[in-house]
C-alpha cells in the first residue's frame, strides 16, 4: 500500500477484506485494522494469510477494501487478492493377478486413485493391452472412460479372466490409463494384470486289483 507523495503529517487509513470467490476461514483470514504512514514513509505493507489445502479448485479472488483516511484522500478504495491454486491431482494404478479358474470368467479388479480430491467431476480413460495373456482366449478386453464426482479418489477396473483347463504359465497383460481431463495427470498410469495358472496336469496312476486263490 503506498502514498503517491509524501507527507509532513502521520498519515492513518483503516483496511477491511471482504470475501469474493475465496471465502474467509476457508481460502483466507478475514483481516482488518489501521495502516499508519509515518512522515515521509509512503509505502507500508498489510499481509493477509492464505489457508493452504489440497483441493483441486479454481482460482479464488478476495478484496482489501480502505476508508476512514486521515491526513490523505483514497485513490483506490479497493484492492484484489488472488489465490492461485497449485493443487494437480494426478491418477494412478495398481497392479492385480487373480486365479484363472477352470472355466466361465472371473473378475480382476484393478484400483485406480486420484491423489486429491477435487471439485469438479474429471475423467481418465482406460484400455487393456495384450502381454503374455491374450484377449480372447485369456482375458476379455476392456476399455472405457472412468469418472470422478467431485470429492471421489477412488475408483475400480474390472476385467474377466478366461478360465481353462490347460497347464501353462502365469500370463500377464497391461491396463493403462490415458487422456486425463484438464487439471489433472498421470502419476502411475500402466497397471500389469497377472493370470496365475491353477489348472495343472493331473496324473493317475492305474489301479491292479488281483484275485489271489489258495488252495483248499
């Protein structure tokens, strides 16, 4: 806050904030009180303290507004503050394996998390992608678009696994995700899907049943 020119007088102004898109006790502290220019001061500071979180949000805006001057006119009775937000939530998956089963399908649910909550719905599309495991004959494919009402961070996958009887090793395929929408990110974007094999061979052996007769 400054003085155009200096003063041979103390020079007083009283100062309020008022809330704009930022509301006080959440975004800032409501803060008000009397500046006071010392003779030949012109320029004092007023602070007012930012109320951190981890939110997704817009950019928020509060006012400074003045009055009451003494010794002085006010040129601009009111002031901006913005607070700028720096929070990015960013999406991540975990891996899964599950049991392949005989046969039908089973599910495989992979985990996806938002880091910080927002407060706007955001979206992140998914896709499978073949490894070791093919789609088909081991997995069925999936793709799709996941969404997050504002405050979610957790959200699920869900693919079915091909059950068989044939012995084979584990097999494996990928989820990735893709396309967040804006404001957000990817921190861990490919999961590994893992089949383990439960079917195995089974060997049986013959069972010889002889009659033994003895003599009477």
């Amino acid at each position: 806050m400054s003085l155009n020119n200096a003063s041979g007088k103390t020079v007083t102004v009283n100062y309020a904030t008022a809330d704009g898109t930022a509301l006080a006790g959440e975004d800032y502290s409501a803060t008000q009180g009397q500046l006071s220019f010392a003779p030949g001061i012109t320029s004092r500071t007023l602070a007012v303290n930012i109320i951190g979180d981890n939110v997704k949000e817009n950019n928020e805006t509060f006012t400074v507004s003045l009055s009451n001057p003494v010794n002085a006119t006010i040129g601009d009775t009111t002031g901006a503050g913005a607070i700028t937000d720096d929070d990015t939530p960013a999406f991540s998956i975990t891996d899964a394996s599950v049991d392949e089963g005989d046969s039908g399908t089973r599910p495989l649910v992979f985990i996806v998390e938002l880091s910080k909550p927002s407060t706007q719905a955001v979206t992140v599309k998914y896709s499978t992608s073949p490894g070791t495991a093919q789609s088909g004959s081991d997995y069925v494919h999936t793709s799709g678009t996941l969404t997050f009402a504002a405050g979610e961070t957790l959200k699920t996958i869900t693919v079915q696994i091909v059950g068989d009887t044939i012995s084979e090793p584990n097999e494996s395929f990928t989820v990735a995700l893709n396309t967040p929408s804006s404001g957000t990110t990817l921190a861990r974007g490919t999961a590994t899907g893992t089949i383990r094999d439960d079917g195995g061979s089974r060997v049986f052996l013959p069972l010889v049943v002889r009659n033994h007769s003895g003599a009477q």
